[in-house]
C-alpha cells in the first residue's frame, strides 16, 4: 500500500469545512474529469457515492463509501470496488493559525492509502493493448497539478474569494 498525504489552512469554522467535505457531489464543480456524481444514503456514515472519471481513454465509476465519521473533525471513506483505496478528511481547529484579519482557522489534512496494483485494465476500462504503467506514468503530473487547482477553487467556495494556498504534501507515494 502507499500514501498520499496533504494539508493547507483553511479560514472558517471547522463545522462548515466538514459540512462542505461530507458532501462529496459537489466534487465534480471543481475539475472536468469528474461528473454527474449520484448519492445513496444520509451524507454521514453509510453514505454511498458513485463517481464517475474519465480522462483520454481511461473511464471509471468509483464507488465511495462514508464509513465513519467524527463530526466536524473527521469523515473516513473507502473506495467500495476496483482499486482497493481508503482515506480521510481530517479538520483540526487551530484559531491561533487565523491571520488577523480572519476569524477562525482549521487545518485541513486529506490522508488516503492505495494499491495500485489493484488498478488492472479490466478495473479502469482499459484497451486491452494499454498498459496500465504507461497510463499512470502519464497521469502522474495531471494528478499533482489538479490537486493544486481543486483545493484552490474548494477554498475559494468555503472562504468566499480566491487567494494563494499553501498545499504541504506530507509523504510522497511511489507510483503517483
């Protein structure tokens, strides 16, 4: 299994942070590869999410299940087939972080371990002539850069403007 771990600030409370988080439709307004996510189940524990991606010729419904949470610090997930992932959102309420013309702060940590061997080609709908290290070898960088633009334009809707962030990756997998 690797990881992959990554935090920033985040300027509000750590209750609408988690209330923004829980609520994994709202993913797709915030890159192209990812669209028309459909909800089964409350939003807390339980919750099932089918999220459609697709980029190039790669196409893949992961289906995320809310397995815990600790509301407003912690919402854990898995991914329910396919590629064996899991991970969470994790909300720590540091205050003393705000700037001084800010009213609250939370770090935001987003942890998730995966196998990537568990990303055949039959799992990511793959022609058969494709290998699968060749495609992770090409999304590798669209996957860094995309983090970077997603947690900007995710802050930028629980603060209210956009501003410049700092996205600390904490460890660095192998393969991704």
């Amino acid at each position: 299994m690797e990881t992959v771990e990554a935090s920033t600030l985040v300027y509000v409370s750590p209750e609408e942070i988690y209330e923004f988080l829980v609520d994994f439709r709202q993913y797709e307004s915030y890159t192209k590869y990812v669209s028309d996510i459909e909800r089964q189940g409350d939003e807390d524990a339980g919750a099932v999410y089918d999220i459609p991606l697709s980029w190039w010729k790669v196409t893949y419904t992961a289906r995320a299940e809310v397995t815990d949470v600790d509301r407003p610090s912690q919402i854990e997930w898995e991914l329910a087939k396919g590629i064996d992932a899991h991970g969470r959102w994790e909300i720590e309420h540091v205050p003393e972080e705000a700037p001084e013309d800010k009213s609250d702060a939370c770090r935001v940590r987003f942890y998730s371990e995966f196998d990537p061997d568990s990303a055949d080609g039959d799992t990511l709908n793959l022609p058969s002539v494709i290998p699968v290290s060749r495609i992770i070898d090409r999304v590798k960088p669209k996957i860094q850069t995309a983090a970077r633009v997603i947690t900007r334009r995710m802050i930028a809707d629980l603060e209210g403007e956009e501003r410049e962030i700092d996205l600390k990756v904490h460890e660095a997998p192998v393969s991704v």
